[in-house]
C-alpha cells in the first residue's frame, strides 16, 4: 500500500512531462523491440507502462494486443486522457508487478525503471517469478535499469544499479542476452541519468540446455 501510494503521489503532484523519467519517445525500447521481430499480432505487456508515450507510438505501429501494467491508477489514467478514443485499444491493468496474477502468455515484456526499484531480493525473485509465468517460450524480455554510473536514488527512493552483466546475473540462465544498449538520459529539469537497456529471450543460447 505504501508504494501504491508513493506513485500516485507522484504522478498527481506533477504532471507526466515533469516527472524525471519523462522521454517524449523511448527510442532505444522501439529500436530494441524491433530487433525482437515479434508482429503486430504479438501479445505486448508494458510493465511500470503508466503514462509513458511507449503505448502511443506502438498503436502507431499497428501493435493490436497491448497491456499496460502500473501500480499507480493515476499514471494509467494520465495515458488515457491522453490517447482518448485510441485507449479503448489497450487493456490497462492497476497493480504491483510482484503480485499481479498475470494469466496470459506474452510475446514480449518491457519494463524500462521498474527492476531497479526493487530493492529486496524478495521482490526480485517474485518479478522474476511473474516474468517465467507470463513470458511465452521464445517470448523477448526489455529490462531498462539505472546503470552503475546511475543515481543511486530516484523519485526519493533507492535503487539498485546494474551492469549488463549483472542483470543477466539476476534474470539468470533461462534466458539469453540478445543486445545491451547504453542511455543517457536528460530529464526535464537537465539532469543527467546513465541507463542500460538488456534485450533477453526466454530461452537457452544456441547450443545450450534449457
């Protein structure tokens, strides 16, 4: 209920373009989900989605099976003010990644500064656990997390900073790196945030055993 509370907070106390992870269009996540080669038939979950611009350019796309996942209401409810009728198009579901029943299978999960703020080992073994449930065999998984040249803290919480390869260290042997990218990102107020992105398969590397 705490962290609930903390993200509505934050994004009716601010609007979505003043928060500090705002990017008018997250190219590197478009760039790698185009590098997984899924359809626009493909089944889509944005986890932490909330009021990200993510889901507009993927409608614009012609993506036709797109779930956006976010603790807080008010960041989902920001998005389809924003969208208006084109948000009939897009299943949206309120709730904590680490214990949200995620029945249906997905092609892909991206998830960009989510992770990092899972700061307890037991949250990460239960966002992981979800990623195994929910993400088909072959299915594609987008991880963006603060770097280690990173802030250590955002949104007046600590985080957890990441290397490519400890990223693969915590998401572990069932899936396999494809493509790491380094960010930079500026928020709205200037500032300078190191990011990377890690573009995993479900799955062993050619060769491997599952």
């Amino acid at each position: 209920m705490e962290r609930t509370k903390h993200w509505d907070d934050a994004y009716t106390s601010k609007s979505p373009t003043e928060v500090s992870w705002y990017q008018a269009q997250l190219t590197v996540s478009l760039d790698l989900i185009k590098l997984a080669g899924i359809t626009r038939y493909s089944r889509i979950l944005d986890v932490g989605g909330g009021a990200s611009t993510l889901v507009d350019d993927l409608l614009q796309e012609g993506f036709q099976d797109i779930t956006v996942l976010d603790i807080a209401t008010a960041a989902l409810e920001r998005a389809q003010e924003r969208l208006g009728e084109r948000a009939k198009r897009v299943r949206w579901m309120a709730g904590d990644v680490t214990q949200a029943e995620l029945l249906p299978i997905y092609d892909l999960w991206h998830d960009r500064a989510v992770f990092h703020f899972l700061t307890s080992s037991l949250d990460r073994r239960a966002y992981l656990a979800a990623v195994e449930r929910a993400l088909a065999p072959g299915g594609h998984l987008i991880m963006a997390t603060f770097a280690l040249t990173g802030p250590p803290r955002c949104s007046g919480l600590e985080v957890v900073r990441y290397s490519p390869g400890s990223l693969c260290e915590e998401v572990g042997e069932r899936f396999t790196l494809i493509r790491d990218v380094a960010e930079t990102h500026v928020t709205p107020r200037g500032a300078a945030q190191d990011f990377i992105y890690c573009l995993f398969k479900k799955g062993p590397a050619p060769g491997g055993t599952a």
